[in-house]
C-alpha cells in the first residue's frame, strides 16, 4: 500500500486551520498541483504541523477512483433544504500543537504558492472539551481506530490512486439559541446518542443524526471535525474521509431527506460550504512535484 498523507490519521492536535485555494489567474491546474506538492513544513516536535493536502478532482491529473467530483451542484432535499455547493481548487489542512506553529506554516505556504493560487475561504478549528463539539457532544464515537481507519478509508491497493482518499469539507453554523434552548433529552434525540457519554440511544428516531449517517448502510468514514469561531458565531468544521466519493454523498443525500426524512441536526446547524478533494497518497503527491 502506498503511503497515505499521515496527517490524515494524526489524532491529538489541538489548533487546526483550513485553508482552500483558487488558481491565481494565468496559473494553470498543473502548476497549483505541481506547487503545493512541493510545499515544506516544519519537522521537529513541537515545531512542526500535520500538512494534509487536497485537489479538486477536475484539477488533480494523477489517478484517483474514477467518477470522483468536484462539489458543483448544491444538494437539495425534498422540503427545500439545501447544502451550498462551493468548491475551491485545492485545500491544505495544517494541524499542530499550538496555533502560533500552525499559523506561521500556513503564511509560509501562502507565500510559497503567490503566482499560482489565492486565498478563497479560511477557518480556524480549535478543541471544546477535548473531543466535543459546539453541541456539547462527543463528535468521533464511531470511527474506527486508526489502526483500522486506513484499510477502510483509503483508496485500496492496486486500484487508481491507492493511498488516496477522498475529503469532504463543510463548514456548518450551529444556530446556538435554537440548539441551547432545547432541553439535553430533546438533544439527545435529534443526535441518537447520549450527551455525556455519547451511548447510541436504542430508540432513536428516524430522523436522528447517527440514523442518517448510519456507516452500516452508507458505508465507512474517517471524521476529523473540530469546533471554529466565536461565542457570536461558530460551529463546525466538518472534515470527513472515504476510499471513494459514495459513502460521504450519500450521506449528504439522506441528510437533506432525499429519499427519506430529513436529518433534524439540519434544523439546528446550516452548512455555508462544501467542497470535495482528493487527497493523493504521499508517492502520488510527491510524483507530482517539481523538485522530488
Ligand atoms: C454540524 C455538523 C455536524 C455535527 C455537529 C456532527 C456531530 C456528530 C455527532 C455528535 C455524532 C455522534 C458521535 C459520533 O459517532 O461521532 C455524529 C455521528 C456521525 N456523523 Fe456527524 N456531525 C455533523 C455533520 C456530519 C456530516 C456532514 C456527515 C456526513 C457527510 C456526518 C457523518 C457522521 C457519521 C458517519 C456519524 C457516525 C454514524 C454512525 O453511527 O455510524 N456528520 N456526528
């Protein structure tokens, strides 16, 4: 199995930050790839960040699973619900142990890639009580570990572009007052787990959120979500994985209630973006730069 970009699988990171790109203008597709696969970050310890690197798949020319797709068209559920469609060329995700070391590499990189791409939508991710997010709920329960993670959410061996994965990036509002003002056992049922230990409820309703993103029937994820913003306005920043585009969109589908009821977290959270990237395994990536 080829090497996956092992931020990917990096647990433990406390300061987070999301950056997506466009091409600068007069820069080719070729050229952003062959750039930001030769960026350098930090290596020692506490210095250094996890740099994981993304391409929209019209943009990315080396082998990925094919029929795998930009976010281009909203996804619109059956009552009028939409989730924006609104993707960028390429995102880097840089993760560290302290802002201040995340912050210097993605400034660095930035500058590193003036010419070929531009700042199009930035979030800072940060941690709530370890692994809860702005609901208060323990976000995480069901991934696999990572010991597991990387047979079921990278691109297999021997099929185009092992090592690979796709990502899903979405940032979602929490509408705060609705969500607060709800008492936890109404919560908890439009979650379909329990608030302090995240227990899945053995009745939960139909519309629940586990219910709607059941991995058992839309396959197997990686989540790495983390909380962003302030006590004004905040939310999550969904960062989802899949050895290939179906699992994460189908997901989206039930969620909107296409073809079911709609997902009742979507009445207390709005998502304001969505992008899909492929994220090429290390030797894909590298084979893709100018100077290795
Ligand atoms: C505001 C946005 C979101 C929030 C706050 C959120 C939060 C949560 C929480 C608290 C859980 C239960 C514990 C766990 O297993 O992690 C969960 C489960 C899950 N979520 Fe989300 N989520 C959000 C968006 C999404 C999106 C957009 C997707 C898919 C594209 C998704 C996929 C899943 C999956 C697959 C599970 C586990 C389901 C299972 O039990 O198999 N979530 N989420």
């Amino acid at each position: 199995m080829p090497v996956p970009q092992p931020g990917i699988f990096a647990l433990g990171t406390l300061a987070h930050s999301y950056v997506e790109l466009d091409l600068a203008d007069g820069a080719s597709g070729a050229d952003l790839v062959r750039e930001v696969a030769d960026l350098a970050e930090p290596r020692t310890t506490m210095g250094g960040v996890n740099l994981v690197t993304g391409f929209r798949p019209e943009v990315w020319f080396g082998p990925m699973p094919a029929g795998t797709r930009g976010f281009t068209e909203p996804v619109a559920g059956p009552d009028g619900f939409t989730m924006p469609a609104t993707q960028h060329d390429a995102a880097l995700w840089v993760a560290g142990g302290s802002y201040d070391v995340v912050f210097d590499a993605v400034i660095g990189m930035l500058a590193a890639l003036e010419g070929v791409a531009v700042l199009a939508h930035e979030v800072v991710g940060w941690t709530y009580h370890r692994d809860r997010d702005l609901t208060g709920f323990i976000d995480g329960t069901e991934n696999h570990s990572v010991l597991v993670s990387p047979h079921e959410v990278l691109v297999p061996d021997g099929a185009r572009g092992a090592g690979g994965s796709v990502l899903l990036l979405q940032q979602w509002t929490h509408e705060a007052r609705a969500w607060t003002g709800l008492p936890t056992e109404r919560q908890e049922r439009v979650m379909g787990r329990t608030k302090p230990d995240s227990i899945e409820l053995e009745d939960k309703p139909e519309g629940s959120h586990v219910a709607r993103t059941d991995q058992d029937e839309f396959g197997r994820i990686f989540r790495r979500n983390t909380p962003y913003g302030t006590v004004s306005d905040h939310g999550t920043m969904f960062v989802g994985f899949a050895a290939d585009q179906g699992p994460l969109a189908r997901m989206l589908d039930s969620m909107a209630g296409v073809g079911g009821v709609r997902d009742d977290l979507t009445r207390y959270s709005t998502p304001l973006t969505g992008g899909y990237y492929f994220v090429p395994s290390v030797e894909d990536l590298s084979a893709s730069g100018r100077t290795r």
